[in-house]
C-alpha cells in the first residue's frame, strides 16, 4: 500500500538542527530505500520551509507511522507533527495508470 507522510516541521528549531542530524537523516531514508520511496522537503511559495513529504511503500499505516519514529529527525523535535494518508496513483508520465 501506498501512503503519503506529509511533514509539519518546528519552526523555532530551524536550520541549526536540521544541518546537524542532516547526514543521519539521509542514511536513514538510504538504509530504508525499499519503502521510503521518495522523500524531501516543502517550501512555502515564498520559499520558507514549510515540512516535508515522503511518498511510502507499507504494509500498514502502522508500519510507516513506525518509519517516521525511526527517522533520526523525530526524536530532535525538529518534526512538529505529521500526518499519514493512503494514496493511489491513478496517473503519471502523461497516461493513466487505472
């Protein structure tokens, strides 16, 4: 199954701390490659942070719920919140897929 983990980050932690656990962060999406399908950050239009969103391949809402308590990114507090939704493709690269 397919979810979607939108990202709310902390704005009073900001660049500081998302530098620092960077590279963990990013060993760790490595490391899960085969259910962190696709991952990074949101921007406000006006280019400000604004989260992040990582697209996951998971048995369970449980199981990437359990993805996003692994990241070295959740215990800093620099992740405010998130949410988990199912989601379908049902088009990409120009055609349907359903």
């Amino acid at each position: 199954m397919l979810f979607a983990v939108l990202f709310e980050d902390n704005p009073a932690l900001g660049e500081a701390v998302r530098r620092e656990h960077m590279p963990a962060h990013l060993a760790f999406l490595e490391s899960h490659a085969e259910a962190v399908r696709a991952a990074g950050p949101l921007m406000d239009t006006d280019g400000q942070p604004a989260g992040g969103l990582w697209l996951v391949e998971a048995p369970t809402a449980a199981d990437a719920e359990a993805l996003v308590k692994a990241d070295p990114f959740w215990p800093t507090g620099l992740r405010k919140g998130y949410r988990i939704l199912a989601w379908r493709q049902v088009f990409a690269d120009g055609r349907r897929l359903v």
